[in-house]
C-alpha cells in the first residue's frame, strides 16, 4: 500500500482544489499516468503518478482545497492484493480545540491549512494569520486573475527576501544564428520552421552542462544540483499573469524536437492543460521578453532555483567586429540573475561567455 | 474572395490567437504585432493558421514585409489561388 499526495507545484502554489478524479477505485494506474486534476491560483493542472499501482481508497473527493503533500488517496502496489492491505483511515488534520474554535468564528478553511504545531497540528497561532491573509485579499472561486497575482507576489517577495540576487548582463552577436536560422527556415515548411527563440532555450540547456551550480534548487539550506536540463520556460498568459512550465530533457534534443515540444508547452499552458510534473521539476527558467521590445531583462529568480536567464529583443545594432571594423549586426542581451548564496559574478560571468560561445555554433544547438 | 470577405477571415484567425482582441479598437495602418501583443509563437501560429486555411504560402524572409494589417491584406490578396472559397 502507497500514499498518493498532492505534489508540489511550484512555488507559488501551495494548495489546490480537487477537480476531477481521471481513475476510479480498482482501476490499475501505471507510472506517469494523469489520475487526476486539480486547480490552483493559476490553472487546472493534471496530476501524474509516479508508481504503477491499483487505486484502493480516495481520500479526497472533488471540491475540496487542499495544501501541497495532503494524501489524496492509497494505492496498492503490484504486487499487493486487495484483500492483503487494509486501508487506513485518512490521516486526520490534528487541531486545537482554541484553534477550530477561533476558526469557526473568523471563517477560516482549516482544510487548507498547514500546522505549524507539533506533528503539523494547527494551532491558534495560526489562524489568526489566515484570517488576516483570507481578509487582505478574498478570493472568490472565479478570480483567478486576482489570485494567480497574489501566488505571483508571495513567490516573488520570498525570493526578493531570501534570495541575494546579483545581475549580469552580456550583449551577444547573432549574425551566424541568425543567418543559421534564416537558411534552415528557408528549407522547412511553415509549421516546421524554428524560432530564435529556441535556439536559446538549447544554448542555455548546453551552457548548464559545464556551469551546472545553476541548475538545481536551494533547499534545506543546500545547493542540490538537478540531474536534468529541465528549463522552465516563462509564458505570459494572455489573460495576464504568468506561469513558467518545465521543457524537459532541452540539453539532448534536436531543435527540431525541441520546437514543436515548445508549441505544445504555450499551447496548453494558455489552454490551462498542464502536467504537475511540469510545474515543479524546472531547475531554472528562462524569460524572454524581446518580442515586447526591452532590451534586457533582470530577473527575480523563482525559488527554490537559483538561476533565471532573461533574453531581450533581437535587433540589428552597431557592432565592432573581431578585426575592428565597425558593423550592423543582429544582436540580443542576455541576463543573468542568479544566488549568491550558490555561485559568484566570477562563475556568471563564464556562464554568460559559454552562452555567447554556443550561440556563435548553431549548427551544434 | 473579396477584399472584405479576406479581411474577415484574417481577424478570425487572429482572433483564434487572441481570443481578448476587440476588433474596434484595431487600426489597419499601424503594427499588427504590438497592437495585438503576439509574441513570435503567436505570429507563428498565425502565420500558419493564414497559411494553412487560405493556401498561401509565406516564406519567413517577407516577414519583414507584414507589419500591419493593410501589409497582411495585400500581401495575401496578391497571392491567392485563383476561385479559392477561404473555406
């Protein structure tokens, strides 16, 4: 018998409301498959399993808020029969009685509460903040606007708190990307062709190989270095707000892949269809602002990452070649902002040179 | 088709993108792209939607050539099939 929990989503998402269950009592579920689907402050995300199992017990029914790590429901394992395992009782929320009391009286969800008392049990002192919180800022069930901005700045002030940012900035030549990119556009029919864009996204997954302290997370008070080149990619909805979802695996993928990988990523996220595990296992993220016109970006870092790369807009400027000569040229600036708690100016300032360095080799993205 | 009923056409393809877009407050002699807010996914997928539904084809070295509306419109009439519905 296994636990299934409500998996982290991201920073800026600690809780969920339970939509939908996708499998019922006694269906088999194998690893990765949707079971269910849950809404936060910032969209409907389907929910992954990570263990081939039998669904044995829901614990939550749909409709119910609940924070990030509640066990939704109890599964057997393969090699369990249904008869072999009894399921628990799903674990009780432990409250003190002032607690549920003064809760009753302020209208706070205790649901949706995490405990800050011994073994999580919610306290008094809890409550109060909540109610506070819930006062501050109502949120209505249809306001997600008002609520994916409020997720926004509580993940951005944490990282504004506890992250010592610094900022570099690079103004990197596209010219041999640019007529790269122009010349393999030229052969690809419209829905194949390739945008700068990522041919960036690979650059930085390449550039993460040999800088690899800014790829991971700071946690528990340690740098944890990802395993992956999972980059989260910075859409803006057009609703407005933001979400940043995984691209997975961007370092070994062709650009051709990649593309349309990415076509689908913006796709669903403005379609509010995106996988949990896109919303929690990017180990940087990349914005790119250029089509809006800035020229550069510096980034609040999205925590628990400890790197954010920002990409301004592509244009022709003046440029100095390597023999002196004063030319035009397409170039873009690229950002750095990154934790100083992880890595130093030195280490960006490399980090940006290698970037620049794989965008002067297209054919090698 | 003619040059309203293209018109029509264009919008409701960018509208397929920009689902927020008021066509009222669109003006045809300034930039498609900002007025709108595409991003280059977004005037891709566009692009593609423009392509694939009036059967032009569009090659990326004219994109500098499409920067408003009026640009759109004559681009794509001048290049039309002949008797195509817009269907």
């Amino acid at each position: 018998m296994f636990e299934f929990k409500l998996p982290s989503l991201g920073a800026d998402m600690d809780e969920g409301t339970l939509v939908e269950w996708k499998v019922k009592p006694g269906e088999a579920v194998h690893k990765g498959q949707v079971v269910a689907v849950v809404d936060t402050s910032k969209a409907a995300i389907d929910i992954e399993i990570w263990q081939d199992g039998t669904l044995q017990q829901v614990l939550v029914e749909p409709g119910t808020k609940v924070p990030v790590g509640t066990v939704l429901a109890m599964l057997l394992a393969l090699d369990e029969s249904p008869t072999a395992a009894a399921a628990p009782a799903p674990a009780r929320q432990r409250v003190s009685p002032a607690a549920r009391k003064k809760a009753k009286a302020l209208g706070v969800d205790l649901a949706a509460l995490k405990g800050s008392g011994p073994e999580g049990s919610v306290t008094l002192a809890d409550i109060e903040p909540a109610a506070a919180a819930s006062a501050a800022a109502p949120a209505p069930a249809d306001n997600r606007p008002s609520d994916m901005r409020q997720a926004i700045a509580a993940a951005m002030s944490r990282s504004n708190r506890e992250i010592p940012h610094y900022y570099l900035l690079e103004t990197i030549s596209l010219e041999r990307a640019w007529h790269w990119l122009e010349q393999e556009n030229t052969g690809r029919p419209i829905t194949e062709r390739l945008l700068m864009a990522v041919l960036q996204l690979k650059a930085v997954a390449l550039t993460l190989k040999k800088y690899p302290e800014f790829n991971g997370v700071y946690q528990d008070g340690q740098f944890k270095p990802a395993a992956h080149a999972h980059i989260g990619v910075a859409i803006a909805l057009r609703q407005g707000g933001l979400i940043a979802p995984a691209l997975h695996d961007v370092d070994s993928k062709p650009l051709g892949q990649l593309m349309p990988e990415l076509a689908d990523l913006v796709k669903r996220c403005r379609a509010g269809s995106l996988r949990s595990s896109e919303m929690s296992d990017a180990c940087i993220t990349v914005t790119n602002l250029g089509d809006q016109g800035v020229e550069a970006v510096m980034g609040v870092i999205y925590p628990p990452q400890v790197a954010l790369v920002g990409f301004g807009n592509v244009a022709k400027r003046p440029w100095v070649d390597a023999s002196g000569g004063l030319c035009v040229v397409p170039t873009v600036t690229a950002s750095l902002a990154a934790d100083h708690r992880v890595s130093d100016g030195h280490r960006g300032a490399l980090f940006l040179a290698e970037l620049r360095e794989c965008l002067q080799q297209p054919q090698d993205l | 088709m003619n040059a309203s009923e293209l018109r029509s056409t264009v919008l409701e393809i960018l509208q397929s993108i920009a689902p927020e877009l008021d066509e009222a407050l669109l003006r045809d002699n300034r930039p498609l792209r900002l007025q709108v807010d595409l991003d280059s996914m977004d005037w891709l997928n566009f692009l593609i939607g423009l392509s694939q539904r009036l059967k032009v084809v569009i090659a990326e070295s004219d994109y500098g050539q499409l920067v408003t509306l009026n640009d759109l419109l004559a681009y794509l009439q001048a290049r039309l099939p002949k008797g195509h519905a817009g269907a």
